[in-house]
C-alpha cells in the first residue's frame, strides 16, 4: 500500500511541475486558500473530478470504519459498566472485550438454567445507490458539466444482483417486498419473524402468554401434577404445587409470560419460519411473487441478474447514470462514484431474539435485574453485529465478493491504478490547488494503511463478542 502510494505521489509531483503559470489571468487564481479535508470527505480539494472523486471515496470509507470502530468501543464501555467490569479506562479494545465477555458468561452461567436460546438472522449489506449518484452529479458538476438531477426513480446499470425493479430481462425471480412491520399478514416469504396467536397454537419459538409444554419437559412454571425441584423457592419431591414449579412436573406445565415455549401457546407466538414460510403475521419484510401484471403495493425486486437498467439495490458494483445530459467527464466520474457506493454500505440491522430459562434458585428481584441486564445486552448486540458485518465487508476482500459487493478496498485500489497510468495532460488541477493535493494524497495513505491494522483489531474483538450469541446456537 505504502508503495503504490509513493508511485502515485512521484507522478503527480512530475504532473504538477508541467503546470506552469503562465495562464494564469488573476493573482488570486494561483492562491490554495483553505484546502478541503479527506478525512470530512469533502468534495473539492484539488479541482480534478478524478482525484476529488478518489478523495471522497478514501474519506467515506474512513469515516465508514472510524464510526463503526468508534461505536463498538462506546458499546463495550457501556456492557463492562452494566456487567460490573472493573478498571476498563487503561485496556486495550482487545482486553476490554474479553473482560466484558467473561463478565456477560458469568453472568448468564450464574443465573440461567442450561444455554441461551438465539434465533437470529444475519444483517444484508449493499452498496448505496444515493451515494452513487450523489457522487456521480457532484463530480460532473466539478468537470463544469450542467447537471442536472431527476428526483424521481434513479436507474443504474447493477453488475450483480439487483435487489430492484429491473427495466429488462430479470434472470431469477421478480418479487413484491413489503414492509409489514408488526401488523401485517404475510402471503409469501417473510423476511423476519413470524407471530401467530392463540389460542392453543403449536409454538417453537417465545410464546407471550401461557406455554402448555408436555410432560417430562422441564418446568418453570404452574405444575398441574406433582413438582420435583422447587415449588416456590421451596425445595420439594413429587408434591403437589400451587405456585411456581422449577424443575420437573409430571404433567403438564404452563408457563406465563413472555418465554421459550416448545408445546402449546395461548396467546402469540414469534417464531422464525422454517424456509420463511409464514402462516400469521411477518414481522419484517414480505416478499410475494410478482407473476404477470401483478400489483405490487411495495417495492418490486428482481431477485437475479438484471438484464437492464436497475432500480433499487444493488448486490455488486453500480454504474450510476450520468447525471448531465452531455458531460466529456462522465466516463471518469464513473469509477470514483461506484467507489464511493462501496465505501458507504449500507447494512439493515440484524434479527435477534434472545429467550433463557432462569435458575430455579433465584428471588424475584435477581431475576427482574438479570433480564434488565439481557434485553439491554440484546440491544447492544443487534448494533455490535450489523457493525461487524459491515466492517468486514469494507475491509475483508473476499467476503465482500461473496456477499456480491464490490470490495471497497479494491474499488478504491483501482482508482489509485487508473490514475497511475493516466495521461498526465488529462488532469485539470487549477494552479491555486496544487499545493492541497500532497497533503490529501499523505492523508489518504493513512486512511487505507490504518484499515489494514488497527481496524482488524476492531474486527476480530467484534467477532470475540459475538460468540456469546453463536455459541448459543
């Protein structure tokens, strides 16, 4: 990375001492005056559309991981206070994270009986069109081409999976994606989970409500024949229990509240659905089957390759469309607004759902704090995850690739590539903002040379976290 840099710094130093300044009509013309940061991403540092387009492309992606690394630490500081880790001011990212692990397991091995129960599904993660085109027209603009934005639908040409309505040929299945959020009755496949209620409905999932689970499972809960274990906090065998149950029940039992339930509930059932078959309400996404002329009251994707122009997401590298009518620079401007798409992922937060049973030795205010402590830990966990997924797809290559995106750090690798072998007549830097271009270029080596350090730090203590969760599953 430091190489490629120092070739790129050398050719421009030689491109700007070709440009003399004889051209220049007023004084005021050869003066930088404040020159614009890469680290705020901004967009006119050194006049060029291709550099300006490179430099906001190092920036995103900077600021990209920067939040994400930033995020995760906050989050870690805030579970080692909820957890009671002690003298985490001094520690290091690495140290920090597993002293919170270790504080959160022993927590939950202190107070739950057997494992954590997880479903969960994964976040998506796609390259942002808006950025693309936003990046698309403010590059052009800088070219001095006359652009001009349509408000409506954006089109882009998507090399991967179009996530979208596609104006062509869709090679793979078009599809109606609705938002239902919590109320809504999915008749296709449901991107979440799935609630169905009572009364008396199979459940494999959390029953809120009453659980009716079989005999010989184990209770925790009202025990309608005789309870071995603790009937109350009291320590019985085989006697009858006309409280709460922990521990084996000989008939059934129904257990109350919001609680993992493997048998019968009354009242609602989430669930996940098995190959997102959902036969009550989606709390997600509901993608219907778009056959023929259907209506579709949502958002048509064409889940596939599109032949065409693509609206929507894209799952790989987008080419945004130009946004002036006739601009020489709008092949140029291509490559540095698709780098920027990927540097600015986008990533919809993970599903989650955490249910225990609790042992069967606590009082109810141990139990009461120990489920404050996990639904605030869920919350921690659905941010810390989507900011891993997010991370490694900006920074790891191939699992970029295999999610369909365009690696960012490759896009932005290739920019630097085709301003290697540019034609140095070709650049346009206006005399006056020569002297922003090195110190740009020095901060954008920083930027990458970092990614390929400290943030894979970040990354592998995000990973060591989330095993609390995996190791559940």
């Amino acid at each position: 990375m430091r190489k490629v840099f120092g070739l790129l710094l050398g050719t421009l130093f030689v491109m700007c001492m070709g440009n003399a300044c004889d051209d220049v009509k007023d004084a005021s013309e050869n003066i930088c005056g404040p020159c614009g940061e890469v680290s705020a991403g901004d967009d006119f540092i050194s006049g060029d559309a291709r550099l300006d387009g490179f430099f906001k492309a190092v920036g995103s992606f900077g600021s990209a991981t920067d939040a994400i690394d930033d995020s995760f630490k906050a989050d870690m500081m805030a579970l080692g206070e909820l957890f009671g880790v002690a003298d985490m001011e001094g520690m290091s990212i690495t140290e920090l994270t597993a002293a919170v692990k270790a504080a959160i397991e022993a927590e939950i091995d202190a107070n739950v009986s057997g494992s954590l129960e997880v479903v969960y599904q994964e976040p998506k993660c796609s390259a942002s069109v808006s950025v693309a085109v936003d990046a698309q027209a403010h590059c052009e603009a800088s070219a001095g081409c006359d652009v001009e934005v349509d408000s409506g639908e954006v089109s882009f040409e998507c090399a991967g999976e179009c996530t979208g309505g596609c104006s062509a040929d869709c090679e793979g299945t078009m599809t109606c994606a609705v938002e239902v959020g919590v109320s809504g009755v999915c008749e296709g496949k449901c991107e979440g989970s799935c609630q169905v209620k009572g009364p008396a409905v199979d459940c494999e999932g959390t029953c809120s409500g009453t659980c009716t689970v079989a005999v010989g499972v184990e209770c925790s809960g009202t025990c309608d024949g005789l309870c071995t274990g603790t009937c109350d906090g009291t320590d019985v065998t085989d006697a009858d229990c006309t409280g709460v149950c922990e521990g084996d029940c000989d008939a059934e039992c129904h257990i109350s509240g919001s609680a993992s339930c493997e048998g019968t509930c009354n009242g609602e059932c989430d669930y996940t659905p098995p190959e997102g078959n959902c036969e009550g309400t989606c709390k997600g996404e509901c993608m219907v089957v778009a056959e023929g002329d259907v209506e579709c009251k949502g958002e048509l994707k064409c889940e596939g390759e599109c032949k065409g122009q693509c609206s929507g997401g894209c799952e790989g590298e987008i080419t945004p469309p130009s946004a002036s009518v006739d601009c020489e620079a709008t092949a140029d401007c291509e490559a540095s607004a698709s780098a920027n798409a990927s540097a600015s992922l986008e990533c919809t937060p993970p599903s989650l759902e955490i249910a225990f049973k609790m042992n069967a030795n606590l009082d109810a205010q141990a139990r009461a704090q120990f489920m404050a402590k996990m639904e605030i830990f869920k919350v921690k966990m659905i941010g810390i995850i989507q900011g891993m997924f997010k991370m490694r797809a900006l920074i790891d290559v191939n699992y970029a690739a295999d999610l369909g995106i365009d690696p960012p750090v490759l896009a932005i690798l290739g920019q630097v590539e085709a301003l290697l072998t540019a034609d140095l007549d070709s650049f346009n830097i206006p005399p006056g903002r020569l002297a922003c271009v090195f110190p740009a270029f020095e901060d954008s080596k920083d930027i990458l040379v970092d990614a390929g350090a400290d943030l894979v730090v970040t990354l592998d203590a995000q990973f060591s976290i989330f095993t609390v969760i995996t190791d559940a599953m």
